[in-house]
C-alpha cells in the first residue's frame, strides 16, 4: 500500500480497492476487525512496503 492508503485505511471515506484477486468488496472487514480488537482490549497494527505487500497484526489479551 502507498504511504496515503496506509493514512486513511481506517476511514469510510475512501473508496475499497480490488484485492489480489481482482474481488470486490465494501471495505467494512478491517473497521470490524478494529472494532473487535478495542472492544476487547486488543490492537489492530498494519505494515506496507508497496510492491512487496501487507501486514495486518491483531493482538488480544489473554
């Protein structure tokens, strides 16, 4: 992802990207995945290189 996806990966303002395999989708997966992780004392963590890929961290406690 470049540097301003990354900024606002978190905002429904923009628009959602195909995925690697051309699918659509609403982009809601990842504010969900947000949510749930807070919800539940936890962090959501993303790192990009572009061209190399992405990667998405959830931490819960035990």
């Amino acid at each position: 992802m470049t540097d301003d996806q990354l900024l606002n990966i978190w905002s429904l303002q923009k628009k959602s990207t195909k995925g690697t395999n051309n699918e659509t989708g609403t982009g809601l997966g990842l504010l969900l995945c947000k949510d749930f992780a807070e919800r539940n004392k936890g962090t959501v963590t993303v790192t990009s290189s572009p061209g190399v890929g992405t990667t998405f961290e959830i931490k819960l406690p035990l």
